[in-house]
C-alpha cells in the first residue's frame, strides 16, 4: 500500500477546496495566487485539521505566516 | 440632539446639561443608554424636563451601574489573581484599568476584562484560562454559555486577529475575559509594537491588596487610540451601530484631563510617530476634540494634534469590511456621521477587494 505524504495529502486537501487538479499545484505556490483568500483558508484549515485528527494552536493561526502551500505543509508536520 | 448627548457624556464638567427645544426626550433617554453614559449623564440631567417614567428608568439603570461597578471589580481580581502566575508579559488594557482607576463608582460600566499579550503567547493564556474552566464561547439571553465551534474560532484568528471570549460563571457573575493581541486586524503590523509596548509594562494598584499590569501612561492612551479607531472604521461594528459609542470618547476625555500635559504630548508624538500610528491617533484626538471642545484647553494638545495631523485626512471618512474585503467612504464630517441614523446606508464602496 503507497503511504501519502503530508504533502500530497494537503495538496490533495487545497486542488478539492479550489476545483484544481491536484498536478496544477506546487509546494511554492502562493494561496493568494491560487484564489484562497482569509475567508477560504478558514476552511482550508478546518479540513487541513479534520483529515489529519489535529488541532492547531491558536498562536499559530497567522494568516501573515500562512501565505503558501508549503507554510501549510511545514505547520502540519509540527503536529503529525 | 448629538450636541446634548455629547455634554451629557462630558465627565469632567460639572454644570446641568438642560434638554435644548429641538432635543426630544425619547432620543435623549435612548441616545444616553445606547451610548452607555448613564453613569455620566444621571448627574448632569435637568430632572425637571423628563417625565417619571424617564426618571424611574434612568435611575434603575445608575443603581445598575454602581452595582456592576462593584462586580467588575470583583471579577478584575478574579482574573489578576488567575494571570498573575503567568511568565509573559501581559496588561490589563481599557475598562479593566480605567473604570476602578479614573472614574467614581458607577460612571462607567464595563462588561470584560481586557488584556494585551503578544500573538505569540495566546497559546499560554489559552491553556491557563482553560485549565481554569474558562471556554471560548458567548453569553445567550437566557444565561448560558454558548461554546463556540472551531470554526468561529479559527474565523475571529484568521480574519479578524481576535480571539473568541473566554468565559467562565463565578459563582453567579459572569467573568469575560478579551485576549487581544494586535492594535488593528492586521497583527503582524504591529507586532513589534506590541512586544516593546509590553516590555514597559507598569504595575497599578486596583486596591489596597492588588496591583495589576497595565502598559504605561502614553502608550495606554496609544492604545485607546487605535482602538477606537478601529471599531469607528470597522463595517461589522457600523452594522451593530457600536461604532461611536459615546464612552469611548468619554474615555479619552477623561484620561486626557487627568494625564494630558506638555510633556505627556511630546511623548506621544514621539511614540506615535516611531510606531507609525498617525491616523489612528490623529483620528481619535481629532474627533475627540469635536465632542469635547474643552480638551483645547490642556496644554500640548494643539501642537500634538498639528505634529500628528497626515496630510491627507480623507481617510477619516473611509470604512473597511475585513470580513467582505471592501472598503467603503462617506462623505459626512463627523458631527453629521454621528448623527446620521442609518450609516451603513450611506456608504459608498470605492474598492472592490482590500
């Protein structure tokens, strides 16, 4: 059985919330460039934290931080 | 009818304010309450002019407020004594510090304790209000406490740099406590502000046993500046017509009259500027001075004002809506703005998306 990496996973997370293929997205990409404003990353967060059964902390939650696909990977991997 | 309710909530002037012939006492009475300037306006009405029904509930409403003086202040040591055994930096902002320290029993009514961390410590203050029995949450009409989702919680974090209330009943009071950890919605602007205003935290005393943490005399004032600045020019709080509230000018009034000199102003400049909080500031003083034409006569004030004023003050009429993105303008000056009974309808959007 193939594991998926956390990568693929919000990848996967971002292309269902944004109606894109998974390929047209990359680690570097920016939300903003992909159309995810603040209103859309809560959602991205709430299904970020349901498919990995987490819970972020509250300090971490900076939209001036969270501004690309990897800032989501990086953060998800602090928990998992 | 603005320029009574504007005398009534003047706490530092003592004279009976009478009703002026255009006023109407149904508009005065509710202007006072909505306002939340009984406790300044009960002792400056000209009883003579209101009907019994007017009196009887306005005096209700000020035995409320003596009342309430003596809960807040119970709750404010609940929560000293709670915080007092954290190791960051943290200060009681507004009502937690000027309603038991300025004005007398029953001026002021405050319904939650505010305080200031830097962004970086919410997790700390979380677990302890947690650990505590606090929950995120709100107060239903009914008493309950009302947990908030996930989902609201990461919204007011994400979208509006504010954490959701933290609430917990003491034995029948109900003790709210704002965790705030920016001075607008856009946190990471004024991070470093926040994180040099917090390392010249001052101690005061609440009582006779208890001190608590409060930022210093000009940068407390920096921050009821920008407060008020925000939620004048925030479209969520124009919705709830919270946007003016009186009290918040009664409170620069009054912590002007009783720290405003020479030197405090020339510390203000110098902060205000190094900070790049011009508008905000300016903003507040300005408007504040429309209200309370007396503040002219404190020292430094006017050369403050002049030292602050941006060149362009079109931004004084402009609303921004972080939740829809838009910003909007009128085209009112502020005495009219404060008047006008359906602001949002009076609003013009000049952007489409911030």
């Amino acid at each position: 059985m193939k594991l998926i990496s956390t990568q693929d996973k919000i990848k996967l997370i971002v292309s269902e919330l944004i109606s894109l293929s998974e390929n047209e997205i990359s680690a570097e990409d920016k939300l903003m460039n992909l159309g995810i404003d603040s209103l859309m990353t809560v959602e991205l967060i709430i299904r970020i934290e349901e498919q990995f059964d987490i819970e972020f902390d509250e300090a971490e939650l900076d939209i001036g931080l969270l501004t690309t696909v990897q800032a989501l990977i990086d953060l998800v991997e602090r928990y998992v | 009818m603005s320029n009574t309710l504007f005398l009534l909530s003047d706490v530092c002037q003592n004279q009976v304010i009478r009703m002026r012939p255009e006023d109407s006492e149904e508009e005065i009475l509710g202007g006072v309450i909505l306002n939340r300037i009984v406790g300044i306006a009960y002792d400056k009405l000209d009883f003579c002019q209101f009907n019994k029904e007017s009196i009887r509930t306005l005096t209700m409403l000020k035995q409320y407020y003596e009342q309430q003086y003596d809960v807040f202040v119970r709750k404010l040591s609940i929560v000293a004594d709670i915080l007092s055994s954290l190791d960051i930096q943290y200060a009681f902002l507004k009502g937690a510090v000027l309603t038991p320290t300025l004005y007398k029993r029953g001026q002021r009514i405050s319904n939650d304790v505010d305080i200031l961390i830097e962004a970086c410590n919410v997790t700390k203050v979380h677990n302890l209000l947690c650990e505590n029995g606090f929950v995120q949450g709100s107060c239903g009409s009914d008493g309950l406490i009302r947990s908030a989702s996930r989902r609201e919680i990461i919204h007011a974090k994400i979208n509006c740099g504010e954490t959701v209330p933290y609430l917990r009943y003491f034995n029948n009071d109900l003790v709210e406590v704002d965790v705030n950890f920016s001075l607008d919605s856009a946190a990471k602007r004024t991070e470093q502000c926040m994180r040099d205003m917090l390392e010249r935290c001052i101690q005061i005393p609440l009582n006779n046993t208890l001190c608590i943490p409060t930022l210093d005399q000009v940068d407390f004032f920096i921050h009821l500046c920008c407060h008020l600045y925000k939620e004048a020019t925030t479209y969520e709080w124009l919705v709830h017509r919270r946007d003016l509230m009186l009290y918040k000018f009664a409170d620069i009034n009054i912590y002007l009259h009783t720290y405003g000199n020479e030197l405090f102003f020339h510390c203000l400049c110098s902060r205000v500027k190094s900070f790049e909080l011009e508008k905000e500031c300016y903003y507040t003083l300005a408007n504040s001075i429309i209200i309370y034409p007396n503040l002219m006569s404190i020292a430094g004030l006017n050369n403050a004002l002049n030292e602050l004023r941006p060149n362009n003050t079109d931004y004084m009429r402009v609303i921004f809506s972080p939740m829809e993105k838009r910003v909007y303008e009128h085209g009112y000056c502020f005495k009219d703005w404060f008047e006008c009974r359906n602001r949002i309808a009076n609003l013009t959007s000049i952007v489409a998306q911030l």
